[in-house]
C-alpha cells in the first residue's frame, strides 16, 4: 500500500513537473514571438507571475542575442521586408528617441514597439556595439516584465475559480 502511495504521488509529481515545463517554455517561446502575449499567458497557464516574467524575459533576449549572431543578412533582409530606412526621420517616434536617448531609449521602448529584433538590428545598423545593444535590450524589457507580471497578477483575482 505505501509502495503504491509513493509510486502515485511520485506519477502526480512527474506530471506536475511536465506540466510546468511545458508552460515555462511556452512562455520562453511567446517571449520571443509576441513579448506583450507572453506573461499573462504564462499567469493563464497557472504559472506564478515572476516564472513567467522571468521566462518571457529569457526568450526576448534570446532573439536579441540571435538577431546579434546572424546580424548583417538579417538587418538586410528585414530593411527589405519591412522597408524600414536608416535615414534619421524626426516625425518619426523611433528617431526622436534615438536621437534624445541612444540605445538606452531603444532598449525601453522595444518591448512596446518594434520587438527585440528589429531594435537589435537597427541598433546593429546604427553603429552601436554588439554587446551594448543586447545589455540594453535585456534592461528595457525588465520594467515591461515587472509591469506586466504585476498587472496579471492583479487581473487573475478578477477570474473566477474553478471548482
């Protein structure tokens, strides 16, 4: 019998442990793709809101330092594809940062704007150094990762349990 009540909470456990896993990298994984998505899903997903911050963090500046590793054939391609130009715009809201606040400006304003990969490869582009960028890419996204867990901690009281 006790063999038997260990093997079952050691299955609920393995479970359990899986189940997290997967909504950790779920997170990590939204993180990279839709920054805004990733920690109220993770909040969803029953995570507790500073895993999920954390984890989402993680993945945003993963493709951060991807954009950094595959650099000039990337920048290229994406100034193509989204005909994103390098000549300094001031009506634009990118330039008016870049030129008030540099990299720092661009690392805060990522997270709600152009996403880690733009950012890094326009930053690249702009003659700011490798590590400079992914340093202030991964510090922008920390605020956004404290309001966020903050704000969906907050809303899932508003949820009803399940029973």
């Amino acid at each position: 019998m006790t063999t038997t009540l260990v093997q079952d909470m050691s299955s609920c456990l393995a479970h359990g442990m899986k189940a997290t896993l997967s909504s950790i990298f779920a997170v990590f994984s939204l993180g990279i793709v839709y920054f805004l998505a990733a920690i109220p899903t993770g909040v969803a997903l029953k995570l507790h809101p500073a895993t999920a911050a954390v984890a989402a963090w993680a993945g945003y500046t993963a493709i951060a330092a991807a954009m950094l590793l595959i650099g000039t054939p990337a920048r290229e391609w994406l100034q193509r594809k989204f005909k994103i130009s390098l000549e300094p715009n001031p009506q634009k809201v990118f330039w008016r940062v870049w030129g008030r606040f540099g990299i720092q400006g661009l690392g805060l304003l990522a997270p709600v704007t152009t996403g880690p990969y733009i950012a890094a490869l326009i930053a690249l582009a702009l003659g700011t150094q490798p590590r400079k960028v992914i340093i202030w890419i991964a510090v922008g996204a920390i605020p956004w990762c404290i309001l966020f867990a903050i704000l969906s901690a907050a809303g899932i009281q508003f949820l009803p349990k399940p029973e």
